[in-house]
C-alpha cells in the first residue's frame, strides 16, 4: 500500500496499517491515492512519465510530499505545457477604448489598437498613444 515504508518494518515488521497509525500519533497522515493512470513531471528538455502509479501523500503539520513508484519513461515535451502560454484574446470594453481616447486624444479605433496591443492596460495603452 504504501512502497516507501514497507521496508521500515524489517522481516516481520510492522504492518502498514500499524505504521500508518504510528506516523498519524505523530502528526503525519498518508492516503493514497486511488486511480491515477500517470503521472508527468515536466521539464524544461523533457517529460518523465510514470505509468501504472501508485501515489502517496504525506501530510506532516500541513505541508504535503507525494511519493510516487511505477514505471519510468522520457519522452521530449509534448504541446500541453504550452497551452497554458498560448494567450486567450483579451476583451477590450467600449468603456476603456473611450477613456484612452479621452486622455489621449486619440481616436476610438487609435484608442481600441493600443489596448489591444497593451493586452488591455490602460496606464500602457495611453502612454503608448502620449509617447506618439
């Protein structure tokens, strides 16, 4: 149940459910965690997989540790790491597009560019438009 502590009994040891008790007399809980088909731990150059999981946490006086056994293998960086780069289009309100018109004295259509190019910062959008 728990790979990581089954050694700490010995031969004829303790089992885990007792070592289980042990540890939470002394603050620390361990749960497994049930169902996890991988794990990947990304890298700058590379992923490392572990298929077929087993997964541990350890929780000693609110900080967590996951401890984590299965099968080992790398593989170069998939695209899922950048999805969370690719950026959403920023929504420009009516409101914003006016007032960086109206402290700048851009037009509306001057005024919606520079928004949009500052990803929706007024302060940018109007130093942008002032710095002309």
């Amino acid at each position: 149940m728990f790979p990581g502590l089954s050694g700490l009994g010995g031969r004829g040891g303790l089992s885990p459910k007792k070592m289980k008790g042990m540890l939470k007399n002394m603050g620390i809980n361990i749960d497994e965690l049930e169902n996890v088909s991988e794990v990947v731990i990304r890298l700058p150059d590379k992923e490392i997989v572990i298929s077929n999981p087993s997964v541990a946490i350890m929780d000693s006086h609110g900080s967590r540790s996951y401890q984590i056994s299965g099968d080992e293998t790398e593989r170069a960086p998939s695209s899922a790491g950048s999805e969370q780069a690719a950026e959403a289009p920023v929504e420009i309100l009516d409101s914003d597009v006016q007032l960086v018109a109206s402290q700048t004295g851009a037009s509306l259509p001057e005024a919606r560019a520079a928004l949009q190019e500052a990803k929706g910062d007024l302060a940018a959008a109007i130093i942008k438009l002032t710095s002309k």
